[in-house]
C-alpha cells in the first residue's frame, strides 16, 4: 500500500485563503445591500427581488467558504496529530523511522511496519 503524505502548511495556507474569500462575499452582500434603488423602478424588471436573489447568493457562498475553511483546517490539524501519534507508536516499536523519515529520505520502516489508509469522509 502506497504512503499517504500530506503538506498540511499548504492546507491551512488555502484554508486562509478561503477564508478571505469568505470575507470578500461578505463585503459583496454588504455592498448589494447599499445599492439605492428607487421605490418607483425597484419592481420593474424585478430589480427588487433579483438583487435580494443576489445578496442571498453572496451571503450562502460566504457560509459555504466559510465552512470549508474550517472543514480544512480541522482535517490539517487531525492529520498532524494522528501522523504524530503514528510517528510515536513506530518508534516505540523500534521499526527503524518514522512517519516523518520516509518523507525526508531519512530510514525507511522495515516489513513489519503498518500502514496507515486514510478515513474517508
């Protein structure tokens, strides 16, 4: 079975970007909510209900980016610590490296080594 090795700093560096994506939909919403429009042209051509439809949609993709922000961030944080825990139970069993080594082109763990297959979600 093949190593599963993740970057987890590139994952929390995206999740951060996501984040400020999250928060420019949040500016988008709030300046949709400043648009002025006219009581007298504001149901012509729906224009009233198209731009509720809209700060709707900037709000729910600012929610939507928010959550994955997190979901990211909490999936790198799960990794490092379970890889860390993986790390710890290889060396206490005297299997010759750790996790971390096989990435670096330090010891590689000898046959009676575990692998680790990743949960799905």
């Amino acid at each position: 079975m093949s190593r599963v090795d993740i970057d987890t700093a590139s994952v929390m560096r995206i999740a951060h970007d996501i984040a400020a994506l999250a928060a420019a939909m949040d500016r988008v919403r709030q300046e949709l909510e400043a648009v002025p429009v006219d009581p007298r042209l504001a149901d012509r051509r729906q224009i009233a209900p198209r731009l509720a439809r809209c700060r709707a949609a900037a709000a729910g993709a600012g929610s939507r980016l928010r959550e994955l922000a997190q979901a990211l961030e909490g999936a790198a944080v799960r990794y490092e610590s379970a890889d860390r825990r993986v790390s710890m139970m290889a060396e206490s069993m005297n299997l010759g490296g750790t996790a971390r080594d096989s990435k670096s082109g330090g010891p590689q763990s000898n046959s009676n080594s575990t692998s680790v297959r990743p949960k799905r979600m």
